[in-house]
C-alpha cells in the first residue's frame, strides 16, 4: 500500500485537487430553466439518484401489486357469491314493494284518495339574511311582480328550507325552519308517527308532541305531513339525531335538517301544487286473479228454442238442433165389454188394461237457414193395440 502511495502521489494529489475544483464550480455554477435555477450540483446529485429511486419504487409497486392481485383476494369468491345472495333477496324485496305499491295505487283510487304534486316551482336567490339569532329568515330576489305570494313552501333538492312570510315588490322574506316561530307538520318515514317540527333558540329543530312510550331510533327521516297545507306531503325535512324523554309525557327528540340552512344560495318557490285523485297505472303488471277470471268459463245464455222445448216438455237431443211440433192427439181405444157369465148375473170380471205410454212430441232436425220448410217429424214408436182379455169359467157353487 506504501509502495503504491508512493509510486502515484503526484497523480493521486493531481485527481483530488482537480475533484475539489470541479466540486467547487458545481456548487457555484447555476443551472437556468424556465421554471426556476438549481446548482450543477443538485443537477448531477439527482441524475446519479434517480435511477436507484427508480428501482425501489418498481420493486414496491410490483410487490404491492402482487399482494392486492393475488393473496388479499382469495376470499373474493366467497365475497362474490354472497353479493350475489343479497342481490337476489333484494330483488325479490322489489317486487313484493312493487306489488305492494300497484295494490296501494289501486285502493287509493277506490276509495278516491288525493295526491298532491307539486307542478310548477319558481328558482330564486338568496340575496340576504336577517342577521340575527333570535330571528332566522333570508331575503330572495323574487317577489309579487314574480308571482310569489305568502305561505308558499320554500325548498331545495336536498329538503325543506322554509315558507314565505312576507313579499314585497321585488324581493320576499323566507322564514327558515329552524327559527323559533316556525311550525312544519311532519311524520316519521318508518314509524308513521305524526308531530310538529320547531326551532330551538340554539338554531337546532326538534320534533314534537310525540308520546313518550313510542320508539323513535335515530337516524330515522323525518318527512313533511302535508297536514299544514303548506308544505307538500313527503319532502324530506331532516334527520333524527338523538331521543331524549321530556318533562312531559312527550319526547324530546333533534332533528338536524337535510339541507345546510346556513349555506343556502339558490333555492326553489313551490308556485303552484296539483292536487287531483290517484288512479293506478295502466301499464303495470295483471294480476292473476284477474288472468284466471278471464280464461274461467261462463254460462252460455239460453236459446229461445230451448225455452221453448221446456214449455212444452220436450227434451232436445243435445248437440243436435230441434225444432218443437206439437204432438197430435191419439185417438182414443174403445173400453172391451165384459160377456155376460152364467150363474151369477151380479158377477162383474175383473178386466186387466193394458198400460200405454204417454204419447211423446215429434221432433224434427231442421237446418239453419232452411225458412218456410216443414221439419221431418220422426215417426213415434207403435204401441200394441190392447188385446180383450179371455172369458173365464163360471165359478160352480159346491154340492149341498
């Protein structure tokens, strides 16, 4: 190691001193782009780090590649096939809810049920606040030039903002929700229980005259009732945040609003709302009551013929159509005389008469269409004439 020291000082002195000057201007020199200046040194400093950084970020990425592509997805299947189970339950949920629903339809157009849609909305600005904590409205840039009047429902996509209290030339005053002297009917989406929504001095809504031995969960959405005529029935007003029992036999129970009351910028004035009677979907699915009642058969109705035939008695051949004639009268037998026995003048014989069927309508088979033709009468059956009964022997009396 002397030796080689020894033997190249000089050059060795030579490459330090020339590495110094060479680091010296690298750190001096200033390197100009059009974003900004860097040093030549930072230039070659990351120039010879880069590739190396290059390296590890390929192998971190292939190997987190791997990890997500192949071992954190082995239970993907069973996760599949359970996505796919809850699919098909909700499918068959949707269509006992469509069921439910065409049948709802039905029984509010039987019993003449109203709707009330809202048809006509007008879009206004929030130009203004009353900047005060006690009372809460805002001012919008439409008024009675524009057709708004008071007590017109006030709203947006996300729920209920308010109700128009006063209305000027150009501009009216919404009263918001949460302010203290609001009243808003409202029902509970699941539970259907029915109270009325007011501000707290806090800025906060709550829901009252609820019974306190009723169940309210939280995170229950809270609906508009439509029982204040001002506000449509099922416009989203908020949600249930917390229950609480009152002093009361009510509960105490927050509602925060769906639609951020302190960041409003445009809002929608509900105009005009239809009210008119449900009547159910023609489109909507038959049911199957109503298909087996259509493919049921019915009772043909009765041929006149046929009333004819039972007036007078006859049974028509089925199958075959048959015109009634009336039956012709038999004539008459002539009753036997009894001969007069010997021995007993008094004695009358005992005369045994032949038992004849009644006498049967002729009917005929007569073609459709063949009018003013007399029917082939069928020809009836002889009867046997009744024979006369033979004479028997005088009864003898005994010998004394």
């Amino acid at each position: 190691m002397e030796t080689v020291l020894g033997r190249y000082r000089n050059l060795i002195v030579l490459v330090g001193v020339l590495f110094v000057q060479v680091l010296g201007l690298a750190i001096q020199v200033k390197r100009t782009t059009d974003t900004d200046s860097s040093r030549l040194i930072r230039v070659w400093a990351v120039g010879a780090v880069s590739p190396l950084e290059k390296t590890l970020v390929w192998a971190q990425t292939s190997t987190g590649n791997l990890w997500h592509n192949y071992f954190y997805l082995r239970g993907v299947r069973a996760e599949n096939r359970e996505l796919k189970r809850q699919i098909e339950e909700m499918r068959v949920e949707h269509v006992r809810i469509s069921q439910d629903a065409e049948q709802a339809r039905r029984l509010q157009s039987l019993l003449a049920f109203k709707e009330q849609f809202i048809s006509k909305t007008l879009a206004a600005q929030v130009i203004g606040s009353s900047g005060s904590e006690q009372s809460r409205s805002i001012y919008l840039d439409k008024g009675e030039k524009d057709g708004v009047k008071p007590d017109m429902a006030v709203i947006t996509a996300d729920g209920v903002v308010g109700k128009v209290l006063h209305v000027y030339r150009s501009t009216s005053l919404v009263l918001l929700v949460s302010d203290q002297t609001s009243g808003v009917g409202a029902i509970l989406e699941k539970s259907r229980l029915q109270g009325i929504l007011r501000g707290l001095p806090s800025g906060e809504i709550a829901l009252e005259k609820v019974m306190s031995d009723e169940e309210v969960p939280a995170g229950e959405l809270v609906l508009s009732s439509g029982g204040d005529r001002i506000f449509p029935k099922g416009l989203p007003i908020g949600r249930v945040v917390r229950v609480r029992p009152g002093s009361d036999l009510f509960l105490n129970i927050q509602v925060k609003p769906t639609a951020n009351l302190s960041k409003l910028e445009e809002v929608l004035i509900v105009t005009k709302v239809d009210e008119r009677q449900a009547t159910p979907e023609q489109s909507g699915p038959v049911r199957a009551a109503d298909v087996l009642a259509e493919r049921l058969p019915t009772v043909p109705t009765k041929p006149a013929e046929a009333v004819g035939s039972a007036a007078t008695g006859a049974a028509p051949q089925p199958g075959v159509p048959s015109t009634t004639v009336s039956a012709q009268p038999k004539p008459a037998q002539p009753k036997p005389k009894a001969p007069a026995l010997a021995g007993d003048a008094s004695a009358t014989p005992t005369v045994r008469r032949p038992i004849t069927s009644a006498p049967s309508s002729f009917t005929s088979t007569a073609q459709p269409g063949d009018a003013g033709t007399e029917a082939a009468k069928v020809p009836q059956k002889p009867v046997k004439p009744a024979t006369e009964p033979e004479p028997q022997p005088p009864v003898q009396d005994p010998p004394q």
